[in-house]
C-alpha cells in the first residue's frame, strides 16, 4: 500500500491547501495591532479581517454615519455590530432620575418584558437594549446610554462597574487597609466616571487608561438651578455665542460639562432685556455651581459646593 508522505506539520500533503489558509490567516492577523485581537473575544467579520485597510465603519453598520439603533433587546456584541436585535420591538423601559447631586440630571433605566404568565420581570441576560433612539448597554445590573465619539462611544456609569476597580478592591481585601484605598480621597463605587467602549472587543475602560482606577477623574460638571421661590418667566443659558441655548424654569436645573479648569462664559437671556453673563473656571474635583435669579441684581451667582448641592438635590427628589 502506498502511503502519503508525511509534512511537517503532522498531516498528510492532502492537507497542506488548509493549513496553508491558516497560515495566511495568522499572518494577517499578525500585520494588525495586537492590542485589538484578544484572544478571549468575539470573531470578527470577514470583511473587517480581509480589508486591505482598516475601515470599520465601511464593515460594521454601528459605524456607519447617521447610526440609529433599532429598538429591541440585544444579546451579543454581533447583533449590535449588525444592528440586527434578535429580540426586536420597544421594550418596556422604566426611567428615574438619580438623587445624588453627581448624577443629577440624568436618568436610570430600566428594561422590563413580560413573561409567559403576564409577569413584569426585570431584563437581566441581555447585552444592551435600544428604545429606538439611543442604545443602552449592561453593566452588572446597570444600563448606560451609549454616545458617540468620533470612530467609538463613550458613556458615564459607577466607577464600581470597572473591571480593574473591582479587582483593585479584590485584591486589597474589601478594605481600605493599605494603598490607594487608604486615601480619604478614593472614591466610591458610585460615583460617576466616563468610560470609552471598544466596538471591536465590546470591552470597556475608563478613559484614563493610564491611571489608577481609584484616582480617575469624574466629568466636569457645571449646575445651572433657578430655586422654585425664583418666579417669573423662563430664561435661557448658553455656554457660548455660538451655542444653543437651553430653557431654565423656576424648579428647575441645567447641567453642563465643559472642558476642566479652563474659563468658561455663562450667558443668561432673559424673556426681555439685555443678557448677563458671568465667568467662571470649573474643575473636576467638585462639580460647580450657579444660582440663577432672573429678577435680581445679580441674575447669575456662583454658590459655594455645599449650598449648591442641597439645593440641587432638593431640586431632584
């Protein structure tokens, strides 16, 4: 009996066509960045594989301009790429506002279906969630709203949720013993943070890659608050001449995120009358605060931290 030669790679020459692709397979891979192919993640789409050149938004549709998420509940990184929900329809979404002056202004979400029974149960094993306008990814038992930025997104939740958070409190013992932790200035798993998310591998981070976790800066944030006692007609705040400007009622708050420590001109334009300004120069360390009271000599005031929170959260509850 004749028997086919044997290769070096332990099959026979029959074989060598299919190792050959897996070979020229693995030196494409080599020629992208590394960082990007872990091994652990999800496969990538062909077309993104084979390109020539690195072109996302041209393979993956969640890149495309004008991006709208379909509504629906999401069970894979996959089906968010492709924009295809396996479970599509609006779902039933529950939203709050936060009660803590670093949340203020925004709104937690919660994603609910019925059962077979009719029951109203909690979305827990699923990836993400859109309502057809924005899309909503899970963290643990949290939903974030995905924005975009450039070629990726970003989205604000607990630095809690952080990967390298949790292990950094793993790893020191749930306590605050020794190191960072020992700091008064580490903060809690609440707080809010920015994260960046990878498109490709459907990891997220917060953004200061290079520091440590417990010492990433939160957003800069500047209040905007009108007390309910503040009577009369709505007024608008703009950031900039050539910005928008945003409606402030008695009872109510505006919130902004301007760049940190740089100066910053409030504009305040009432119903009638000439516009007042104020300058001021926000850092990340504490959120900043303003008092509007449109009838008063100074319409705009900045408030020192503590009277700003309370009165922000009086405004929330």
């Amino acid at each position: 009996m004749v028997t086919q030669p044997t290769s070096f790679f332990g099959n026979t020459t029959s074989n060598i066509p299919s190792t050959l692709g897996l070979l020229l397979m693995d030196a494409a891979l080599q020629s992208r960045d590394q960082a990007h192919w872990l091994p652990a993640g999800p496969s990538y789409p062909a077309a993104y594989v084979l390109a020539n050149e690195l072109h996302p938004a041209e393979v993956l549709p969640a890149l495309a301009p004008g991006f709208r998420p379909r509504a629906g509940f999401y069970y894979t990184l996959e089906e968010f790429w492709r924009n295809q929900p396996s479970e599509p329809g609006t779902p039933d979404v529950e939203t709050r506002p936060y009660l803590t002056t670093d949340w203020a202004g925004a709104l937690e979400v919660k994603p609910y279906r019925r059962t077979v029974d009719g029951k109203r149960v909690l979305a827990t094993n699923i990836w993400g969630f859109s309502d057809g306008k924005d899309f909503y990814l899970r963290l643990k038992q949290n939903f974030y709203k995905l924005e975009r930025r450039g070629q990726g997104f970003i989205f604000y939740g607990r630095i809690g949720d952080d990967p390298a958070y949790r292990a950094a409190v793993a790893a020191n013992g749930n306590s605050t013993n020794s190191g960072l932790f020992a700091s008064a200035a580490a903060p809690s798993p609440e707080r809010r943070a920015r994260f960046s998310f990878s498109l490709l591998t459907g990891s997220t981070s917060l953004d200061q890659g290079a520091i440590a976790p417990p010492l990433a800066t939160r957003p800069t944030h500047l209040f905007v608050y009108r007390p309910r006692n503040a009577k009369g007609p709505a007024v608008r705040i703009r950031l900039a001449p050539d910005q928008p400007a945003r409606e402030l009622s008695a009872g109510e708050l505006l919130t902004f995120e301007p760049a940190s420590d740089q100066p910053v001109h409030v504009y305040l334009l009432p119903e009638a009358g000439p516009e007042a300004s104020l300058t001021i120069t926000p850092t990340a360390e504490l959120p900043t605060y303003l008092e509007c009271r449109p009838a008063t000599a100074t319409p705009l005031r900045l408030v020192k931290d503590t009277e700003g929170a309370a009165a922000v959260t009086r405004l929330v509850k």
